[in-house]
C-alpha cells in the first residue's frame, strides 16, 4: 500500500503527484499491460537479444 504523508499546510496537487510517482516505480500499469496480451518464449528472447545488442553499440559509441 502506497503511503503519502501530509505536512501541515501542504498543497494537494503536490500530494497527488508524490502520489503519482510512488505508483509508476512500482510498475503495476506496466506488468498489467504485459500480462494483457500472452507472447511466446522465442519472441521474448529475440527482444532481449535485440535489446541487448543495442546496449552494447551504445556502450561502444561512448567509449
């Protein structure tokens, strides 16, 4: 349970977003979108591979 306390006097739509914030780090909107729609192992794998060469370029192109 996400627990945002109030300071005397402070403003609500400062509340809100703290609020906000707390609930987007915990990633429940984004697992519930991932668990809408069902993707098989393979593909999931090809992602990470894809993801993960792309990490990699980026890395280097720092360098």
């Amino acid at each position: 349970m996400i627990v945002v306390p109030l300071k005397e006097g402070e403003n609500i739509e400062r509340a809100l977003k703290k609020f906000k914030r707390k609930f987007e780090k915990t990633g429940v909107v984004k697992e519930l979108r991932r668990r809408q729609a069902f993707t098989k192992p393979s593909i999931e794998k090809r992602k990470e591979r894809i993801h993960a060469v792309y990490v990699q370029k980026m890395q280097l192109a720092e360098e």
